[in-house]
C-alpha cells in the first residue's frame, strides 16, 4: 500500500479523523511534539536490553504488530504536526537529504568508522 498512497493523501485522512473530534485545540505544535516523541520511546522501548538476534526475532513473531503499532503512532503524530503546520514533508526531506549528501560524502562515510571522525 505504501507504493498506491502519497504523503498528501495521509494528511488529509488524519485532519478528517481529527476534525471529525474537534481535536484542533489539543494539537498545537508542543502538544504534537510531545506526541511524537513519546510514541518514538515506546518504539524504543521494545528494543531496550534486546540483542540483535532478540530483536530480529521480534519480527517473525507477534512483536512485529506491536512495534507496527509504534511506528504507525509515531508516523500519525508526524503526519498531524505537518498538517497542522503546512509543512511539505517531500520538499523538507528532499532539502535534508541534499545536505547530508555534501556532510556525508560517499568517499568519506561509506565503510570503516574511523572516517566519521574526518568530517
């Protein structure tokens, strides 16, 4: 479904959903902030003291939901601050990426750690 589903189209399903319940006078950006960063630590809660084999097999067994959950709460919370905002997540991404393309060079990021502390 990702592949069929634009950015545009999850923000407007969720200003719905929160107009719907008058929703508007609790989501200032604090508020939504807030929102995402609790719901970024219970994803992170799940993997808190796991070793890579533990967390791995998380995802072959009824965890997998759970973590799903998280991350689609994480996302909601996103997709409303950028909403509510007018933020346009693709020109925010894209505007990132070009600069951690020039922070980051292939040349300089790709293989040992030692070549992080040359940047």
């Amino acid at each position: 479904m990702d592949a069929s589903t634009n950015i545009h189209e999850l923000k407007e399903k969720i200003k719905k959903f929160c107009e719907d319940r008058d929703w508007d006078q609790y989501h200032g950006a604090k508020e939504l902030a807030i929102g995402i960063t609790t719901e970024a630590s219970e994803l992170l809660d799940i993997f808190r003291f796991k070793s890579e084999e533990e967390i791995e097999e998380m995802f072959k067994t009824e965890k997998r939901e759970h973590i799903s959950e998280e991350m689609a709460d994480t996302l909601y919370f996103l997709l409303r601050f950028a909403q509510k905002y007018n933020i346009d997540l693709t020109t925010e991404l894209n505007k990132k990426m070009e600069k951690n393309h020039l922070k980051y060079p292939i040349d300089k990021s790709k293989g040992s750690n030692k070549k992080y502390t040359e940047l």
